[in-house]
C-alpha cells in the first residue's frame, strides 16, 4: 500500500506513445489494442488517465514525430505531462497532478521499455508509489544492432524484474492487460 497519506486513488500513466517512439515498436499493433483496451476500460471505471510526453532532439515539440499515435485520443480534461528526461517525474509537474488527484498508485504502460518505462517505473516506486507494470502494454524498438538484446527479450527481463520488486510499504509488479482492474481503490 502506497506509503503516500490521503492518497487512495489509481491512475492510468500512459508513457510517450508518440509516432517517432512506435514507428518501429517491437509487437506494435498488439501492444497498441492493448493500450486502448486500457485507457476504455480506465475511463469507464472512472479511473484517471495521465498522459506522458517527450520532448528530445528526435522528438521536437510540434512535429509528427512527437504527437501521440492517431489510435490513441486524449481528452481534454485529461492531464498531459510534458518531459525531456526518461523519469516521467524528473523535472516536470507529474507529481503535483498526480498529488491534485488524490493518486498514490500508477498502472504503467508505454514506451520504451529499456528506456522511459523503467525509468518511470523506480522514479514512483522511490517516490512511495504502488507501482504496476502492464506486461504487455509496453515496447521497445530494436537496439540490437547496439548490444542491447532483441525487443522481446528486453521486455520479458523489464517484466521478470519487476514482477518480483519490493519496497518497505509499497506494491510492484505485473499483470496482463486482460487481468488489470480499475476502479477499485486502495485503503486510505
């Protein structure tokens, strides 16, 4: 349970599912009905969706590349946190919004794994965040060519890892898009 007082409230935290981010996503069409089944099934049970996005060379602010895909629509009553850093909280407001709404536990989906999603994932935990993974609601593209390990791998490890993470008054770990349950809030 969140170590976060008076904050009883879950939100969906979508991470930079931007064009320039998924143009070559590993498993992109998948992970992509997978993030729509979730931001339906997050408004319908009144759950508060948060939108992340990031600025970066690749990325700049206003281009196609850095919009996020057409299969995804946020509203406007929806917070949109802007980022340059790989944390979603470093340097931006996603604590005060998150703080504004009651919410101490994050059900985290996005890109990219090895990247943004597992910086965002220890930046809540460290924060006193209950923080859940959607084991396949999250992609990466192929750094192989780098030394990194194939896309697949990469998101089997980040989901093993995080599966079995602890921290003192805190929850970790995953759970298949088909198994995530909103609208069910946590002890104050």
């Amino acid at each position: 349970m969140t170590t976060l007082t008076g904050r009883p409230n879950t939100a969906l935290l979508v991470v930079d599912v931007q064009n320039g981010v998924m143009e070559t996503a590993h498993d992109r069409s998948n992970v992509l009905a997978n993030l729509v089944t979730l931001v339906d099934r997050a408004r319908a049970a009144g759950t508060e969706v948060v939108w992340v996005q990031h600025t970066s060379d690749e990325l700049p602010r206003g281009s196609s590349t850095w919009e996020y895909v057409p299969e995804l629509v946020r509203r406007e009553e929806e917070p949109l946190v802007h980022k340059l850093y790989g944390d979603s909280f470093e340097d931006t407001d996603l604590e005060e919004v998150l703080s504004a709404r009651g919410i101490g536990g994050l059900v985290v989906a996005g890109a990219q794994t090895d990247a943004c999603i597992r910086s965002t994932l220890h930046g809540a935990l460290t924060r006193g965040y209950d923080v859940t993974l959607v084991e396949d609601a999250h992609t990466t593209e192929d750094l192989s060519a780098y030394g990194a390990p194939p896309p697949g791998q990469v998101i089997a490890h980040t989901n093993l890892y995080w599966k079995y993470q602890t921290a003192p008054g805190r929850t970790a770990g995953t759970v298949p898009t088909a198994e995530v349950e909103f609208g069910v809030k946590a002890p104050a």
